[in-house]
C-alpha cells in the first residue's frame, strides 16, 4: 500500500478514500499568517463523478491507488459499453460510454489508445495530445477566401465537427487536438495508419 503526505499531493494523482477511487482534480497549500499550514484537496469520484474537498494537516497521510497503464486498440461498440483490445495479450477491456463519451470523438476504430487500470479493471482512457482523422464532409470555401483567416466546418471519420482552413476538403487527412477539438494541421494518410 503506497501512501503520501498531505502537502506531496499533485493534480491528476488517484486517491483511495473509503475503498473508492478519486483523482486529485486541484490542490493548494495555505499557510495563513501564524496559523498551522493546511492543505485544500478537491477531487472527483471515477466511479460516480461526486466532488469531494477536504483540508488536511501536512503530516496526514492518504492512500494512493497503484494504477497500471496498458497500450490497447478501440475494437467496437457493445451496448453502453466500448471495447478495447490488448495489442500483446489479446484480453477486452470495456468502458462504459458515460466515461469516455467525449473522449471517443477523438477514436476512430483499431486506433491505438492507452488505458488506466486499477486491480486489472479499467477506470480511464488517455489519448495522444493531437490524432489525426479523415474529413468525411467539408463546407465549400467562397472563391478568394484562401487569403483570410475565416474557418469552414468540417466533420471527421468520428462524427466530430472541426472548424479548419478553407484549404481542407472532403478526404484529406487533419490533426485534431484532444484537448481543444481545434484544427492542428494537415497530416499524410500514413499518419492516420491508413
């Protein structure tokens, strides 16, 4: 069982707390003049999406969760449930759709992906910082609108609406951000593994 103290707490770390799983989603020291120094933790629950805060004197200790993280491919959709397959074991992995709903506009099928796992159970989904996507459908650009900086909706492979150069057409491949959904660039089918 791994612990660390209070004030050693970081963002994006995972809790136990009463045997569930939260991620520290901020955390802040506070010395307030000649009082004892606390810390402030917020975090969410991976199960049930709950906020929890606490204060915590900088001696307490918390448990953290020993997570393992494994590269899988986005095999296909089973219900409420998306499924994973392991590259090297071959093992499923199923996520329920309410966990990695906006995440999966960014995963077309057998993209690779990296999962999180907690005692061989997956409880999150990490994608690159840009992927690269197939446009399926791209408005038509005004004739001379090359030169401005005006931006024509686009849709990719994902069903994902991406607002991108006048340039980009139906077929051509783009980089996405993950963490924006803005366009990032042109990219080469081979980028995409197509």
């Amino acid at each position: 069982m791994a612990t660390v103290k209070a004030n050693q707490v970081r963002k994006g770390q995972v809790l136990i707390l009463d045997g569930q799983l939260f991620v520290v989603t901020d955390f802040e020291h506070i010395a307030p003049g000649n009082w004892r120094a606390m810390n402030q933790i917020k975090c969410k629950n991976l199960e049930t999406g709950q906020t929890k805060q606490m204060r915590l004197g900088s001696d307490e200790t918390l448990e953290l969760a020993y997570l393992d993280r494994r590269q899988a491919t986005f095999s296909y959709e089973e219900g409420e449930q998306m499924v994973f397959m392991d590259g090297e074991t071959y093992e499923q992995y199923f996520l329920p759709r309410e966990m990695v709903a906006e995440q999966m506009k960014f995963v077309r099928d057998n993209q690779a992906v990296t999962l999180t796992l907690h005692e061989g159970r997956p409880i999150s989904l990490e994608l690159p910082t840009n992927v690269v996507l197939k446009v399926t459908e791209a408005e038509i650009a005004a004739r001379g609108d090359t030169v401005t900086n005006d931006k024509k909706r686009a849709v990719v492979e994902t069903g994902l609406e991406v607002r991108v150069p006048p340039y980009v057409e139906a077929g051509d491949y783009i980089k996405v951000n993950t963490e924006t959904g803005d366009f990032a660039g042109r990219a080469k089918p081979e980028e995409a593994g197509a």
